[in-house]
C-alpha cells in the first residue's frame, strides 16, 4: 500500500476540513447546565491530559527485531519524503473548572493536516460535566454522573478523539499521535481505531514524548540494574540523530495488546522519544517504516526548538488546540449558572 504522492488535493475537501466545530448536543449540554442553578462562577484552568500509566503485563514477551542496537536517521531523505506525501498531527488541550458540584470539562481536538506547504487545522469541540450527586444527575440528562471522574472524563476524550481522528484524517496519508498505543484503558480503544484509520489507507505513529518505561532495561539481563528508565538507557547509547533497534512487545495473555517501537534522540541534553505502531501497521506498512523514522527526525529539526523537541504537524496542533481554548470564554458560557468554586481554583484563577 502507498500513499498520495500528487499533492493536487480536492480543495473542496481542503475548506470542509478548515474549521472549527462543536460536538453534537453542545449548546443544549451548555443550556442544561445554566438552568439547574448549580451556582457556578469561576475561571476555568488550560491543562494538557497527560499520558495514561504505562501498562505492562505480568506475562509480556519483549523482542528485539533488528540486529544493531542503533540506527541513522536522514533528514535529508525525511524532508524528500514529507514534500511527496499526505500526513498530519493530533493534540488537544482542556479547559477544567473544578467546582463543589463536580467538575466541568472543555477539550479542543485538533488535527492539522499538512499538504506540501499549506497547513489545514480542523477542530472540534467538547464539553461534559461529572458529578457524584445523582441528585443532580437527575434533573438533566447532561449531568454526568460519575464515581471516577478522572476515568470517566479520559473515556470520553478517548471515543470523542477516535471520532474525530476516523472522521478528520485524509485517507492514503500519515497520522501522529500524540500520546501512546498501549496503555491503561485506551489500549482496546486505540487498537480499535487503528483499524478503522487502515481502511482508509492512513498509517497512523504514536509519539510518546514523556514516559516512566521499564520495558526494555527490565527484559533484558544486560540491562537490568544499570539504567533507571528507558529513557535514561536510550539517551545513553543514543547520538543526535540516531534511533535505537526495533522491538516487539507482546502481552502473552492478550496478544492484541501489541506493538512495534523504538526510541529517537534529536539533540543532547534533552531527553529521548518514544515511536509507536501497532503490530498491524507494521506488517502492512513495512516497506514505508524506515522512511518514517528520517520523516519524525525531520519534522523535530524542522519545528526548530531543541527546548520542546516535538514534531512540527503535533506542536502545530497543540498551538492551534490551546490558542482556540484561549478565544472561549468558557467562565461567561456558564455564567448563569452558579457552581460554587473550589479554594484554591478561586485563589489561582483570581
């Protein structure tokens, strides 16, 4: 399978993906809220949703798949590559307002697809609020109820992301996601949409940029004891430039749970980077993987910050997803209402 190498896009497909939406429901979730009296005033907080924990099973099987323990990454041949294809970056941000009634939640989902040298950002917009009072759950159907919020609150970012990324994403093209494959109670999920991005012909990466990781320095002897992470054992063996070797993790009890991955060091003196697929995307896509390393390699020096070594489609979202949050004033949205607000938010929002 190849990608779109004619970069002559249908512009009409290009103006429907240039904006900015809502989720379905949202004014009347907003409306639901104001009329309940919930007595909420107070400015909201911007937060990045950070990483599940990382999910390693008890019966993992760990393989490396390449001989040599590092690779070369060539910009050159990634910057080539990037002016031949389609390919685009996911990231999102979250206004949080947390209140003694419960907690409201506003999420900006961005993906910016990049066509040669245009730059198309498509958003959407969600919001929930969670609550542990039925009572309130009771007069609307808009009140989530919710033992676990923080659960709760991940799933629907989950299914809304996978919505928007299945429905968004330009077929035959190149995906990155921010965040990891394996993890917690997104692992069914994001498997799940692997497949769908597959039969659209879309590769879809995952960039795990900050990671507490064992895997590899646990399973194997040599070393075991000698680094505190992967992160502290690929930034060690790894020059500027270069990738570790392959490997393959397998959960032995749920093989679904799988995933081909290696680490990328861009510059010194700031930490390594972790690159996911699936085991799926590996095998149909094997011809294209080691362009997709000098691609990521690229698109990090081509963002040009060695502070904030991202990718440039996935730093260009995350500016998009947060600049967006920032035009909403989400405290008047629910200014009718009256949530009583939490100490400390009070003190910090002003």
């Amino acid at each position: 399978m190849r990608f779109v190498t004619n970069l002559n896009v249908d512009q009409e497909k290009i103006e429907q993906l240039n904006r900015v939406v809502v989720q379905d429901q949202f004014h009347e979730k907003l409306e639901a809220i104001r009329k309940i009296n919930l007595n909420l005033r107070q400015t909201p907080t911007i937060t990045d949703r950070g990483n599940p924990p990382e999910y390693v099973s008890s019966h993992a099987a760990l393989f490396q798949i390449e001989p040599d323990s590092f690779y070369e990454c060539d910009p050159k041949n990634g910057m080539e590559y990037a002016n031949k294809i389609l390919f685009s970056g996911y990231d999102e941000s979250k206004a949080q307002f947390l209140a003694l009634e419960g907690e409201a939640q506003l999420t900006t989902h961005v993906v910016t697809q990049i066509f040669s040298d245009e730059i198309i950002p498509s958003c959407k917009i969600s919001f929930y609020f969670y609550s542990k009072s039925k009572l309130l759950q009771q007069q609307s159907k808009y009140v989530r109820y919710s033992e676990d919020i923080s659960s709760d609150s991940n799933m629907d970012y989950i299914i809304d992301r996978n919505e928007v990324l299945s429905s968004t994403v330009m077929e035959d093209s190149i995906i990155f996601i921010d965040g990891p494959l394996i993890g917690g109670n997104i692992s069914y999920y994001n498997l799940e949409l692997v497949k769908k991005l597959h039969q659209k012909n879309i590769l879809p990466v995952f960039i795990v940029k900050n990671s507490n990781s064992n895997l590899v320095v646990d399973y194997s002897p040599d070393l075991s004891g000698k680094y505190n992470s992967d992160l502290h054992w690929a930034y060690s063996i790894l020059k500027p430039g270069q990738r570790s070797a392959l490997f393959r993790y397998t959960d032995q009890i749920n093989p679904l749970n799988s995933k081909i991955f290696c680490y990328i060091k861009p510059f010194n003196r700031v930490t390594t980077q972790r690159i996911e697929v699936s085991v799926p995307t590996y095998t149909i896509y094997e011809p294209e993987i080691s362009q997709i390393f000098d691609l990521v390699y690229y698109l990090i020096l081509d963002h040009g910050s060695e502070m904030n070594p991202q990718i440039r489609p996935i730093a260009l979202s995350e500016n998009y997803a947060r600049d967006i949050l920032k035009l909403i004033d989400f405290e008047r949205l629910l200014k009718s209402s009256s949530l009583v607000p939490v100490m400390d938010e009070t003190r910090f929002g002003g």
